[in-house]
C-alpha cells in the first residue's frame, strides 16, 4: 500500500482492484453491457442508469458488492419512499438486479434481502394503476379543435388516435413504413412492446395525415412526425403539454383506453377483434398458438368504424 501511495494510486482502489470484487457503479456498468442489446431503445437505458446516478450511486456508488447491507438499500429509498413513489420503487428493482447479478457471479455471499427492505419502509399511498383516458364519448368534440391549427404534434396525436396505436409507435414512425394504396402501416418488431411485427389498418382519415406530412416532408428526413430538431423524433411530453395546453387532463395514451370502451360498450365487434387492434399480447397460450390470423379485415372494419365515430360522433 506504501508501494502504490508513492506511485500516486489510490490504495483502497488498488485493493478492491487486487480482490477482484467491483464497486456498486462498476457493477451497474457490467450489467448496464449485459442488458444493452434486450432493451427496445437508448432511452430506457438512459432512464435506467440516470435514477441509480440520482439516487443510488452518491450513498452507494463506491461501496463494493459485498459490502452492500440490507439497512443501507433502505437508507437509499426512505429518502424518496413517500415522496417519489414510482421512482422509488424503480430505483429498488434496479439496486435489486445490480446485486442479483454480483450474487449470481460470485461477488456476494448472499442475495440482497428487497423483500424485508420493503417490508421496513411505510406503505407507499395507493394510486389508481391506469392512464388517465378522455371518456369515448367526448372524443368527436376533441378532434375538431385539434384540427383548429396544423402542427406535427397536432397531426401526431390525431393520427394516435384513430390508429388506436401507442405514442412511441407513432412519433418513431418513418416513411418506408407505410403502403399507402393498400391503407396499412406495418410497424417492424422491435418497436412493439410484444416484439412482434404489427400491421395497421388505415382509415382514410389516416392515410391523409402521412399523405399531408409528406408534402410537408423534408427532402431526406425518415420520420414522418420529427421532432423540433427535425432529425430526432418528437418527444412523449410535446403530446402531453398539446393536451394540457387545450386544457385536457387525459394522457395520450388513455386514448386507447378510450378506443377500447368505445368498442365494447358501442359496437358489436368481437372482443379479440378490438385486443388484436391494440396489439395485446394473447394471455392464453394454447389460444395464442392456434389463432395463426391476424384478423387484418375485421381490424379494418373495426377502426373505420372508429374513425367515423372520432369524427362525427356516431
């Protein structure tokens, strides 16, 4: 240690380094490389190191793997357990899988207790789990306000709408997706929460909004929605301050929650009609196995019967 204070090494440093066992931020670094290549997008990444850098790394950061103790991961979320509830939680399942991982390769001599961590910290106050959602029925008044002015995030969210499809799908979309003649937008796999392929019926309404994005296209520009530096996508939140700035309290996705009651409680088109629509996952197995359609021209009737709703109300 003498050795390496002259060498001007720092001597807690080099003897992690000689042992062998990573810091917690090392940690999160080897895990952050292993988890790249299954997540959708460099958002989620960013998003999933950024609150550990917030809230786990100034108490943790330095502290090697083993040394991590249960009353120490609870000292990191008390601080944000009632007050940031979410992200509390998140920042706990991230701590979690940091030290699984140090467990599973042999730098821990036991699995980190989030369990009884949990347990000692207060109840968290319960929130209602779903998206705030504009009652179907006020829909047909919404859009002609939405029409009042044209923007890309006012042609965005309209086409969200009527597609019935989710935010990300929609503000990521490129030109070469879509087949205008056959009125079908496919939306490759790895944008889909389900990672798989998605193919949408256009209405006509639909086909006209890509038809007046791209005259409004940017020669060389993919996006078909870009964002206010052109080449990047728009942004989740430009649709959320659109909402509020027409003084709305819904949230962009709650559209598909809208869509969703609409077809159950207003039409008679089949419930895996409207689920395949929305391009849910189908929970049975032996169900998911033997439905080989993708019920592509029932989806068709079903969403212009949608769009004629949104536009006139009935």
């Amino acid at each position: 240690m003498r050795t390496w204070v002259e060498l001007g090494l720092d001597p807690l440093f080099e003897r992690r380094k000689a042992q062998g066992i990573p810091t917690f931020r090392e940690a999160t670094a080897k895990v952050l490389a292993q988890h790249r290549s299954t997540w959708r997008n460099e958002k989620h990444e960013k998003q999933w190191i950024r609150t550990l850098e917030v809230h786990a790394f100034p108490h943790l950061g330095n502290v090697q793997v083993n040394d991590i103790t249960g009353p120490m991961i609870r000292n990191v979320l008390a601080e944000i357990w009632l007050s940031k509830p979410e992200t509390a939680r998140r920042v706990r399942q991230r701590i979690g899988t940091v030290l699984d991982w140090a467990y599973a390769s042999g730098y821990r001599d036991s699995e980190a207790p989030m369990r009884a961590i949990s347990k000692g910290l207060p109840r968290q106050p319960k929130k209602d789990g779903h998206y705030a959602a504009m009652q179907y029925s006020k829909v047909s008044a919404f859009i002609p306000r939405l029409r009042e002015r044209e923007s890309y995030s006012r042609l965005a969210l309209e086409f969200t709408i009527l597609t019935a499809a989710r935010s990300g799908e929609v503000r990521h979309a490129v030109f070469d997706e879509f087949d205008l003649e056959a009125k079908l937008w496919t939306i490759p796999e790895e944008r889909m929460k389900a990672r798989r392929e998605h193919v949408v019926p256009l209405c006509p309404r639909a086909v006209r909004i890509i038809e007046r994005c791209t005259e409004l296209r940017i020669h060389g520009l993919p996006l078909v929605f870009p964002g206010a530096r052109m080449r990047k996508p728009m942004s989740d939140m430009t649709l959320t301050k659109l909402l509020r700035d027409m003084k709305e309290t819904c949230t962009v996705h709650g559209f598909r929650s809208a869509f969703r009651d609409w077809a159950s409680e207003e039409t008679n088109h089949q419930s895996d009609v409207a689920e395949a629509a929305l391009a849910h996952a189908v929970k049975d197995k032996t169900e998911a196995a033997y439905r080989r359609g993708n019920l592509l021209e029932k989806r068709r009737l079903l969403m212009d019967d949608w769009a004629a709703y949104c536009c006139t109300g009935g």
